[in-house]
C-alpha cells in the first residue's frame, strides 16, 4: 500500500471513530478543533463540550470572530504585518520614529516587541525566514520590499531581530550584507543574545552561554 | 473599590492590552480564544495567527461547525446524551441490550464507556452530579427520569458509572438507594475502584490503594 494510500485509510479510520462516538454535528466540530495547532483529540473534545454549554450567543461570537479575521485582516503595504486598515496603525503613527525599522520574521514578533514599550520605531515583517531545508529563499520573504523602503532615505537605523536561531541569524546576516551592497550607509544592528533575565546559569544551554560571553559589555 | 469594579477594570486593562497590540478583528479573535477552557493568552495568540493562516474555506468550515453545534445538537429526550435525531443513536439501535442501563454524569462519559466497544446496553445521562458545595441537589439531575425509565419494567441492571470522586460516589449511592426505596428488584452495580492498568503501585495514592484493597477478588 502507497503512503498516502496508509494515510487516508487512516485518516479515514480516525474520523470514522470520531462520528461512531458523536452525533454528526458534535463529531465535524471535534474534528476542526483538532485541526488547530497544539489541540489533540482530549482538548478537542473539551473544547466541543464546552461549545455545546455556552450560549448560542457566545457560540456566535466566536464564530463571527473566525470569519471576521479572515474577512478583515490583510497585511499592511508598508511593513507587511497584520492590520484591518489600509495602512497599519504603527506605519500611520505620526509620533513613531521614522528613522529607526525593526526587521521581524513573523507579526507575533510585532506584537512581542509592542508589548515591551520601549520600541518606539516601525517595524518591517518578513513572512519567514531564509531556510533551505524548507524551500524558503530570499525571494520568497519581504526583503525586496524592505531594501525599497531603506532606499527612500528616510531610515537610518535597520534593526534585525529575527530569532537567535540559526535560520534567524542567516537571515540577518544576508540582509546586513544586502544593506551594505547596496550602499546603505546608516547603522545595521541586531538584537542582543545572551542570558533571559532571571535564568540560571547554571539550567542556561551551552549555545546560550557562549553567546553571552561573546555579547558581553564592560560595565 | 468593590470586588466587582476591581474585576471590571482588570478586565478592562487586559482587553485594552489585548487592542493594543493586534488589529482589532484579531483582537477579538485572541479574545474569543481565550475564553475557551485550557486556552490562555498565549495560545490564544497562536490560534488566531493559525486561522490568519489557514485559506478562508478552512476558516468557515470550523465557523459553520461551531454554529451547527448548536443548531442540530439537543439532548436525546430518552436517555439525555447529545444527539441531532429525535431519538439517539444508541437509544434507537435495535442491537442494543435493553435490559442493562449504564448511569453516567456527563456526555463525554458515554464517548469513554463507547470507545472501550463492551459496553452493549443502554445509556442515562445525569448531567452532574450531586454536590451541595456548587448547590447541585437531587432534583437538578436526571434522576427522576431514570426513575420514569426504570419503572418500565424492561431493565434488569442499572450500572452506575458516576466518577470514582466524593461526589459521584455520592450520586450513586442516592441513585441505588432511591431504585431500592422504589421497591426495583432487579441488579444495581457500581463500576469497580482499583489500580489503573499499567499503574505503578509505588505511585499510586492512597485513597486508590485502599479502594484497590477493598474492591479485591479471588482469582
């Protein structure tokens, strides 16, 4: 049997278990929670339960809320994250520091570093990271768009925050040598790796502690 | 400040920081999320960027379920599982051991006792159990239905298979001594308490132990 043969009867095999248990309705819902991310068949089960103790009201709140996002939310021309308006509330703040980008590879790093309330420059979200391994290549993240936006002059600082992960770091790395290629003159910086406030030494994984040694300052 | 206007501004604050961050379908999205049972802020996050993610009709179908829930589910007015017929599945299933009817508190007990594919006979689900701490008594249950049923005559076993807890203990002996009052002659069983399979006897605690001793059969 192919693989993918083995894959829909157990696909198959799966579902079928799931509607002999359930009524039809309860079964299909069962069965998009577990479609979610981090939600296995006990969670999903827990989470179908409790749709069918709200209120239809709240029931319809949450559903509204699905589509809605999918209705409303687009990304904003500027920066590339997430927003319902047609620029995004960060790229339209007139009392942000225009000089200053922030690289991220995803919107959850937007709302991460916001949350912090020390940035106070714009972002710019790439959509991923370079990572070969998964097909994902230069070309297939927004850096075009962030080398037009650095060549409008505005921007003096660039700011890269991709994760300290290897793929983050090469992607760092190949935009600081992109910028410079391409003769921007301002500073390109990368944000700090080193020891999470309060870890311990000695719980701290090697890679970590050997960033921090290499990243420490004079005090 | 009351405790009702110090949960009010908490509420406030958290939502406001919620809107902050996120555009606001997103944030609401993140909102309803979190009202979901084992679903926290972070998560939250995580399943609201998955639906951003996932193509519209993905988006719709768990919407549309989460809605057919509540259209098409009501409980079954025999034996009060979830059911979208008039009458359940395993209620109108002629293969089925009339004379045995299994007492469970919750909907989900029946997908447990289902799923282990020996149980054969019938169900009756209770809905709670009792508990004078959350104000749950007698009448609040699907006792006097049970009664109404078992006074058919057609049931020779009445399984009781509330939880192994303080409070399912108590449904069951309330149910078995109301069936006796009632002068029904026929088997009233408990599910047995003892050591899980696979258990560790190092590991497990004592009230488990005792049961464990208490419940033992020759062999």
């Amino acid at each position: 049997m192919a693989g993918e043969d083995i894959r829909q009867l157990f696909v198959c095999t799966r579902l079928w278990k799931i509607i002999m248990h359930y009524a039809k309705p309860l079964a299909k819902l069962v069965g998009e929670f577990e479609k979610l991310p981090g939600i296995g068949p006990k969670s999903a089960q827990r989470l179908a339960f409790h749709i069918l103790r709200i209120s239809e009201d709240e029931a319809k709140a949450l559903a509204d809320a699905v589509l809605n996002v999918k209705l409303y939310i687009k990304l904003c021309p500027v920066c590339y994250n997430y927003t319902d308006q047609d620029c995004c509330e960060i790229c339209s703040d007139a009392k942000r520091d225009r000089s200053l980008v922030c690289v991220v590879s995803e919107p959850r790093d937007v709302v991460a570093m916001e949350k912090t309330n020390e940035f106070r420059g714009l972002f710019h979200v790439l959509g991923g990271v370079i990572s070969p391994m998964d097909g994902v290549g230069p070309d297939m993240l927004k850096i075009r768009e962030l080398l037009a936006r650095v060549g409008d002059g505005e921007i003096t600082e660039v700011l890269l925050a991709t994760n300290p992960t290897i793929e983050g770091d090469t992607t760092a790395m190949y935009i600081a040598r992109t910028l410079k290629e391409r003769g921007f003159e301002g500073r390109i910086s990368r944000i700090a790796h080193g020891m999470p406030v309060g870890s311990d030494m000695d719980y701290a994984d090697q890679a970590t502690l050997i960033q921090a040694l290499q990243w420490r300052r004079d005090i």
